[in-house]
C-alpha cells in the first residue's frame, strides 16, 4: 500500500502554528507580570497582550489543519490512542528526569496525585480536548454530511455568536445574574466549532477561500485589528477588560486570525518537501515537551527571565523571539530523537491497543 504523502503547505502551518503557540507562553507564563497595567511599560504591554492573542490564533490554526482532512474520514481509534501514548510517554518521562535533575524546582507527586483523576503527572488541557474532538467525530461527520450547506453555515454563525461573542460580552458585562459561564463555553465544545469550519471549508470550498490574494489580505486585517484594538484599550481603565478577554482561547480576534491563516496556507502551493513534513511530525511533542507541567516553570520562570527585557517593546519581542526560536529547535531534537529510539516500540503498543478497540465494531 502506497503511503500518502502530506501536503507541505499545511506541515509548514502547522510549524508555524506551533511557534505561535510557543511564543505565546513565552508571554503568558514568562516573569514579566502582564496582567496590571503599568504606564511605564504600556509599549511592551502592547507586545505582551498581542503574543497571547497571536497564540491562540496558532491554537485555532493547529486545530483546523486537523480537522479539515479528518473531516472527511472515518472515526478510527488509532488517532485518539495515538495520542493517548505519546502524553502518557512525555509525561511520565519528563516528570522523572525532572525530579531527578532538577529537584530544587519542584515537589514529588503524591502517589494518590499522581493517578488521578488522570494517570499522568502533567495535565495538558489540549490533549483533553482534541481527544474528546475526536471521540465526537463521527457525530461531527454527520452533522457535517447531513445539513445543508446554508444550514450548516447558520450552525457555525450560531456557535460563533454563542462561544465568540456572548462569552466574551458576558465578560466585560458580568452584572447580569447567574452569569458565569452562560454559554457552557469549554475548550472541548469550541474545537468542535472549529472542526465545523473546517469542514465547511473542505466540502463546499466556498470561492473567497481559494484566492490567494484574498484571504492574504483577509489575514492581514485581522492581524493589524487586534494592534488597533489593544493600543486603544491600553490605559488604565480599561486595561482589565482587554487582558481579561484577550488571553482566552475563544476571542474573535483570534479566531478571524487563526481561521485566515489556515486558508491562506491552503492556497499556498510548494508541493511535498520532505524535510518540512518531517519536523512537522514532531510539532504535537514540542507542545508535550515545552508545555508540560514542571517543564514550564523551569523554563519561563528560572531558566528565561522575560522581566530582564521589559526596556522597551523591542527588547521584549525580540528576546521572545529568540528564546522562543531555541526553545522551539531544542524542542524538535528532542522529538526527533525520541522518533528515533522509542517511536517503533510506542507505535506497537498504540497499534495493539487500537487494534482491540477497533474489533467492537466487528461482527464475531
């Protein structure tokens, strides 16, 4: 059987997504304390909240890149147990070497902590939810082969005006009674927003996704609005509402920005390039390195000091690009080596297990 060979456009989105997401913990988690406003680094301020926004942009991005070839493809366990192995691989090893090399900076796990609710040391709240995206996949494939292309498009609106709109709104107006989470938003129900889009996107190809030349501008706009957005709401009152509703994942800013990359990309045609599909395989273990629990602290608030570059605005964004850029590479030799030495053994495993999964469906 003749393996399919990824397209290079969407290895190098995901790349890039990838480095997004990066750069956006380089703010989030780093040392330089964003969150109050400070006359005095209002610049940086304005680097620091458009990092977060530009990262869950690179969240929406990953996701649809995903979504849109799994949209028109049957549910198999593989891809969840996949997933499962390599988390449960990442986490258990990097909590080990942690505790071993680095003792100074965290406490052991008590064993009870340890398993649960999940047997997992570090909780990545992304693998959660893309898993349950994918356990909701056939349900998905079905609204998506079912409706018709104006119903499913008032589908997506509603969800858009639900988890993107109200959410927010509801956030910067909180008086209302039983206000909190009105909407039921959770990271797991806008991935399946998101893989809608997508879906909409691969079946019906709608003719303002196919131009290079307008979806390039399209994503433009939408990254220069969230700059306009945050220099006017940079100033003391009302710098809680824009670090309140910037930093969340379902900020419509975001979405415009991640949902017009993705089609950009998609326009983008440089073929098969087999060292770009390569290191993109490694982009879900950046993520499981980088992000893990203990890792996290080590590196933004020990090993990289974002306070040491709050000057100005251009000290501060390019340290991040540069600490986020070594992070980033370090991040894929590790992958890659793991790919190397353990890959062949983690693949059996995940292929017996999905194998067993896969045979309730069959007739004994």
């Amino acid at each position: 059987m003749k393996k399919y060979k990824r397209l290079s456009n969407f290895e190098l989105l995901r790349i890039l997504s990838m480095f997004m997401i990066l750069i956006h913990h380089f703010a989030y988690h780093g040392t330089f304390n964003g969150q109050q406003f400070d006359m005095h680094r209002a610049s940086v301020q304005v680097v620091y909240n458009y990092l977060l926004i530009i990262g869950k942009a690179g969240v929406v991005a990953f996701v649809l890149i995903g979504a849109y070839f799994l949209s028109d493809k049957k549910f198999n366990f593989n891809r969840p147990v996949n997933l499962m192995i390599q988390t449960i691989f990442y986490s258990f090893v990097i909590y080990y070497v942690v505790i071993t090399w680095f003792p100074n900076y965290i406490e052991p796990i008590k064993n009870v902590d340890m398993w649960l609710p999940f047997p997992l040391p570090s909780n990545y709240w992304f693998v959660i939810s893309y898993i349950v995206m994918l356990f909701l996949m056939p349900i998905l494939n079905m609204i998506l082969n079912n409706f018709t292309q104006q119903k499913l498009l008032l589908i997506i609106s509603f969800l858009f005006l639900i988890w993107n709109v109200f959410a927010i709104v509801g956030n910067i107006f909180p008086g209302k009674i039983d206000n909190i989470n009105f909407t039921n938003y959770t990271e797991s129900n806008y991935f399946c927003e998101l893989y809608l889009i997508a879906g909409y996107i691969r079946r019906y190809n709608p003719n303002w996704s196919n131009s290079l030349f307008i979806t390039g501008i399209s994503f433009i706009i939408s990254a220069i609005l969230p700059i306009l957005l945050i220099i006017s709401l940079n100033n003391k009152n009302m710098y809680n509402v824009l670090t309140q509703n910037m930093a969340v994942l379902n900020n419509p800013f975001s979405l415009f920005m991640g949902v017009t990359l993705f089609v950009m990309f998609k326009n983008i045609n440089i073929g098969r390039i087999s060292i770009i599909n390569y290191i993109a395989n490694s982009m879900f273990g950046v993520y499981l390195i980088h992000d893990n629990s203990f890792v996290r602290i080590i590196l933004w608030k020990h090993l990289i000091n974002s306070q040491q570059y709050i000057q100005n605005w251009q000290s501060y964004l390019l340290m991040g690009l540069y600490y986020s850029f070594l992070v980033f590479i370090i991040c894929i030799l590790i992958d890659c080596l793991k790919r190397i030495i353990f890959n062949k053994a983690l693949n059996y495993v995940s292929n017996k297990l999905s194998y067993r999964f896969n045979k309730v469906d069959c007739n004994k």
